[in-house]
C-alpha cells in the first residue's frame, strides 16, 4: 500500500506543471523593462509627463507649487527650466488679470527677454538650430502683483530630462530691494511694475555668477518687516513658513540650501522710526527668531547676513551683529555697498551689478 501512494505522488509531481498550465512549452519569461529613448545622452520624457510638471521632467527652482495641473510661479525669481532637442519651444499660460512680467533665457542667452505676460502663448525659442536646447522661464514680479500659472509646454521635437545638478544652491530672505523693486527708475520715480526686475536685482544677479540661476530661491517682497507689520499684514517669520507673501498655505519643500542671503532692516528702519516702543533689544530678538527659523529649515547652511544696499540705521546694524553673535555657527554679517539711483531711492540696474560683485565675492571666499 505505501509503494502504491508513492507512485501516485511521483505521477502528480510529474503532471504538476500541465495542472499549473504550462505542459507542452516552456515557462515563461518575465518582461523586461524598455530601455529608455536616448538623444545625445539624454533621456526623452513623454510629453504628458513634461506638461504635468512631473519631476525629473522639468527642472523647478524657487517656490513653486502645482495646482488644477497648472505650474503657479507666484514668489519672484521662481521658474521653470525646460530642455528638449528641436528648433522651437511654445509656452501657454493662463491669461493675467493683473500686470505681471516674466524673463526668459534660451541656452546661454545672459540678458534675457523681459515679456510682459497677458495672453496665454509665447513661443520663447524658434528657428534654432536643430539640436540639444535649454530654455529658463522666471517670474520678473514679486508675490504682491499676483501669479504666473504656466498651463503646458510644446516643442517641434522632444522634451528631454534634465541632468543631474550639482550646482550651488542659494536662497535670499528679502524685501523690495531683493525683489529688484525700481531697478529701472530713477531716484524720483515711484516703483512699478514696469520698472522692476527681480531677475536684475542684486540677488539674481549673485546667483548667476555662482551657477545657481536655476537652483536658487526668494524668500522676499516689498515691505516686508522681519516681525513688525507695517506696510503689509505679513512679516518675514510668517512668509518664511508659507508659499509666498499671500496666502497661508504652508511650504513643504524639503530642499536644504547650501547658502542662504538674508537682507532684511530697511522696513523695520523705518517702523522703528514711527514706533518709539519698538526697540533694538526687540529687533534683535526678532532677527535672531528669524535666524533660527532658517537655520531648522536649513541645518548645514551658511548664513550671511547683509545690510546697507539703501540705507543704514545703527540700531538696525547693531541688532543684527547682536542677533548674530547668539545664533551660531557659520552666521557672518557683510556689509554691501549702498544705491539710491534707482526708482524711490531703491539700487537701480547699475547699482545691483556693482552690490552683487561685492556680494558674489565674499560668496566665493567662504566656498
């Protein structure tokens, strides 16, 4: 009897593959994944991908956040990088309400073309010569003056993925000056959106020089307090922890930042002028809130902290040394050279590049 049942059990083992459906052939082999489409060593990304911002597929800098499947680019100096093999690169935008401006960069191109944004297709690369393109989109307008919201990208050939990066990264916490506020104007001008540049500030201009034009971020818009409200209902403790200047919603990116440019005093210069009580021992608590806010976003940074690109208040510069000597290591206070040539005594164009020369080389003496 036990001979019988091991013959029965040797014949199902050997019948076992026809009861699992595989008699008659051979098993088979699991699929292999497709190789990705290669054009001059880069990888070809699907269209769909690239137009839902998908990352990998497009290169992102600054605050930037998605919403209803369109890019909104609302802080300034955020944008887009977008790299593809053709002759020709179309963006479409939804069409502003409000007078918003943006800049963008083809190739190596370092000027740029400033264009104001109002309908919603602007072909930003045509007639070039077939090949590898990269083509830098950046909002020109501060936070203040409304959103950028980028609805897709089209070219005549294919969008590649960008390369990995490893270029500097900057984030500059700042007001109307970082925001290249009146760049255009002159001493007795008003600032306006027309003469105002945050891609010819100081700051962009600084991050240029690194490398970092598309791995950079602003913090900044005109008015700002670093605790004290005046002129806006929002300080720097409060944007700092959020999207932009308007809104609530909070930021999550978990990008550390290898330097971080802090250029804040000129508003609370003038609150404290207007508000007796509001003191240096005050401001100097406020800064160094502000510092440590920073620094836990932030840990391996250094952190420079600059002032006097408009004007100087010996309160202000003292609270900020004060604040600096409590918090830390690699924290170091720069003093920048001062501009009123530009619109309300802001730095004017001229005026950023010789701020930013300063400011680029003390940069690159402590890298």
């Amino acid at each position: 009897m036990k001979k019988l049942f091991a013959l029965l059990v040797a014949a199902t083992m050997l019948c076992a593959p026809a009861l699992f459906g595989c008699a008659g052939g051979e098993p088979e082999e699991p699929e292999t994944p497709e190789e990705p489409t290669l054009i001059e060593g880069y990888t070809v990304a699907a269209p769909e991908d690239v137009n839902n911002f998908q990352e990998g597929t497009v290169r992102t800098f600054g605050r930037t956040y998605k919403l209803s499947n369109k890019l909104c680019l609302e802080n300034a100096a955020t944008g887009l990088e977008i790299t593809f093999y053709g002759t020709s690169l179309t963006v479409h935008t939804v069409p502003s309400t409000t007078y918003l401006y943006m800049r963008y960069f083809v190739d190596d191109d370092q000027e740029g073309t400033l264009t104001a944004v109002k309908g919603k297709d602007y072909e930003m690369a045509k007639d070039l010569a077939e090949g590898v393109h990269t083509v830098r989109i950046v909002k020109a307008t501060s936070s203040q003056n409304g959103v950028i919201r980028v609805t897709s990208v089209e070219t005549d050939g294919s969008f590649l993925c960008p390369k990995e990066s490893d270029a500097l990264r900057i984030e500059f916490v700042g007001d109307s000056i970082t925001v290249g506020a009146g760049v255009f104007g002159k001493a007795d001008d008003k600032c306006t959106v027309d003469n105002s540049d945050a891609t010819r500030s100081y700051a962009y201009r600084t991050a240029a020089a690194l490398g970092a034009q598309s791995t950079c971020s602003f913090v900044a818009t005109e008015g700002i307090c670093v605790k004290a409200k005046s002129a806006l209902q929002v300080n720097m403790l409060e944007m700092y922890a959020r999207r932009s200047s308007v809104g609530s919603v909070a930021f999550t990116d978990k990008t550390k930042y290898d330097i971080v440019v802090v250029a804040l005093g000129t508003n609370d210069s003038y609150y404290m002028q207007s508000d007796p009580t509001y003191t240096q021992e005050q401001f100097t608590a406020d800064y160094a809130e502000l510092l440590a806010l920073i620094r836990k976003r932030n840990p391996s940074a250094k952190i420079v902290c600059i002032y006097g690109l408009m004007e100087k208040n010996s309160h202000i510069e003292q609270g900020i040394k004060a604040a600096i000597e409590t918090s830390g290591e690699n924290i170091s206070y720069l003093e920048v050279p001062r501009d009123n040539t530009g619109a309300q005594i802001h730095p004017s164009d001229a005026g950023a590049v010789k701020q930013s020369e300063v400011l680029t080389e003390y940069l690159r003496s402590l890298l």
